[in-house]
C-alpha cells in the first residue's frame, strides 16, 4: 500500500465552539513497534471529542492532539512486534486521539476486526461506544441476566449500545430520553419502558416500574442533581455507574442512604486508562460481543455522517442533542451527507 507523506486533518486551533474545527495538513504518523497506521475510511465523533474541542478534556501525554477517539480502515502498515495484523486487513479499532484525519496509529491490541457484513461506517461507530458500555455496565457495574437497569440518555449513541447489550445479555432495560420521539426510538430497541425526563420525574417512574424495588444498575453521564435522584432509584445492593458529567460533577449526598441500601457508586474514564487495560476490553468484546455483531443480532444506531471537512457541522449536531445513535465523519467516501 503506497503511503503518501501528508494527509489532510481536522485540527482545533483554539479552544471554543464547533467553528475552532479547521481543515489542515500534517505528516502521517508512523507507527511504533507495537503499533498499526490505519488508512481511516470513517470516524466516529463523541462527547470526549467536543470536550477537547472545548479545552475540557487534555489528550493524554504522548497521544495527537487531534480529536477522534475510534475509526475503521485499512491496515497501511505495521510497527516490527505486530503479530496480530496484515497489511490490508479491515480493522476498526480505539484510538489515543487523531482520528478526525486520512491516517492515524494506534496500539495493535486496540483494533478489532470489522464484523462480517458491516460497512466502515458502521465499524467506525462501534469501539468507543462498545468499550464503554463493556467496562461500565458489565464489569464495573456488574449487570447480571434478570436485573434491570436504568440507562439514562437512551437514545445516545452510549445509550442505544447499552441498550442493545443489556437486552442481549438477559437484562430488563428502563431509559430516560429527553423527547416522546426518542423515548419510542429506545422502546423500538427493546426498552421495557422508556421516561421522558422533561415530562416525568425518573426516580418516581422507577419506583413505578418496579413495584417498589428500585433497579440493580444505572449508567449515568448526566450527574449534577442526578446523582442523588439516582440513590433513591437504586435497589439494595444496587450499583450507581458513572461515566461523564454532562450536568455537573458536583452534587450533595446521603451517605447514611448508600450505607441502608449497600449501593456501590463507580464510574470511569476510557482514555487514560493504560494500554493493557484497552487491551483487556478489547479481548473481552472480541470473545463476549463480537459474535453478537457478525451474527447481525447487534448493530450501532447511526444518526447522520458527513464528510471529515465538515467535522464542525456534526459537531453542531451532537451538542443540539437532536441526534438518535452515532454521528460519524466519512474520510474516504465521496463526502456527501446522508441521513439515517
């Protein structure tokens, strides 16, 4: 594969709005040892990103200062200790940032095989989403077949995922979703019931659905006044998980509640995590979800894509929160916006 000497990006050029996105070019990047230089065909745009964007949310020491956090290509070349990977292979794969760009690196036990029958779109939709919602909801927050949990933001592209998952692996689902016409988007994936939260109070619409007992697992990126809000919904013994802080990361608690009940309050971050414990995920998903994928049982909920020179635009996009699922960039297509 002939690898040119630049590529064209999208770089932030100050901290700001959607509008600091500008078109620029850069050197391709070369891999190190254990890495891999994928050719990206789409990447996939998500909040940590906008957080960059914003100055909000530094690129760990080391990683490009270019957003984008997944993508899906081609093999173009392998660092001297990669085992696991060819030439040419279809990958899509986390990154530690530069995927809004034609190239970037990332750590060979990072990338996973597009799953049989799904385009590059598609498979750029998948890692971020999928390794958070993996280490969340099933590691972190233990869900287990016959609990139920509460999926705040349903119809994000974090939500839709969890959803799909959780129904998969045996669980009962609750969401809150911001619209009626979002809130039937994550019935239509299998929600038990889905709460408009600008319609419904959460806690109380739990209490409803589940005789009194609360749920055993809830996933929030919300936080501020959600967090309390979220003890009262949690059953004994029941696990708070948190993963982003879209209402503030402050909030007064009860902590004689978490003692009476035995909750467990967690969360994490995905990307300073160490590369090894990418690596985990990744074995995890691609033993305990992927069949799920190349058996059309699972797919991502793509919103809309446009052309990498428009990375301001889907930006704009997912910020309104209009969205339903994933927005992705289109790196190697004709650069044309479809719709879902």
């Amino acid at each position: 594969m002939t690898i040119p000497g630049e590529m064209q990006v999208i770089e932030i050029t100050e901290p700001g709005g959607p509008q600091v996105l500008r078109p620029a070019v850069r050197p391709v990047p070369e891999p190190a040892a254990d890495e891999i230089l994928i050719r990206i065909h789409a990447a996939g745009v998500n909040r940590p990103d906008a957080l960059q964007r914003a100055g909000r949310y530094a690129p760990p020491p080391g990683a490009s200062d270019l957003p984008g956090l997944e993508a899906a290509g081609e093999v173009a070349a392998v660092g001297a200790a990669v085992s696991r990977w060819q030439v040419g292979d279809s990958v899509c794969a986390l990154l530690p940032g530069g995927g809004y760009a034609e190239y970037a690196v990332t750590h060979q036990d990072h990338a996973l095989p597009v799953p049989k029958g799904m385009g590059m779109r598609e498979a750029a939709a998948l890692c971020e989403t999928f390794f958070t919602v993996w280490t969340n909801v099933f590691v972190r927050g233990g869900l287990k077949a016959g609990e139920t949990v509460l999926i705040h933001g349903g119809s994000s592209g974090i939500g839709t995922t969890a959803i799909q998952l959780a129904r998969l692996r045996g669980a009962r689902v609750l969401v809150t979703a911001g619209s009626d016409e979002k809130c039937q988007a994550c019935r239509d994936l299998g929600a038990a019931r889905a709460i408009n939260y600008r319609s419904e109070d959460f806690v109380a619409a739990v209490t409803e659905e589940t005789d009194g007992q609360g749920v055993d697992v809830i996933l929030d990126m919300v936080g501020g006044d959600y967090i309390p809000r979220n003890l009262k919904a949690l059953a004994l013994e029941g696990r708070l998980v948190m993963i982003a802080f879209l209402g503030g990361a402050v909030a007064e608690v009860n902590f004689a509640q978490i003692m009476a009940k035995r909750l467990t309050v967690t969360g994490s971050t995905l990307r300073p995590q160490s590369v090894q414990a990418k690596a985990e995920i990744a074995g995890d998903l691609l033993r305990e979800v992927w069949p799920l994928l190349n058996a059309g049982r699972l797919a991502p909920v793509m919103d809309e894509v446009f052309p990498l020179v428009k990375a301001a635009q889907a930006h704009a996009r997912m910020e309104s929160s209009v969205h339903v699922g994933k927005i992705v960039l289109d790196v190697a297509g004709s650069g044309v916006t479809t719709s879902r």
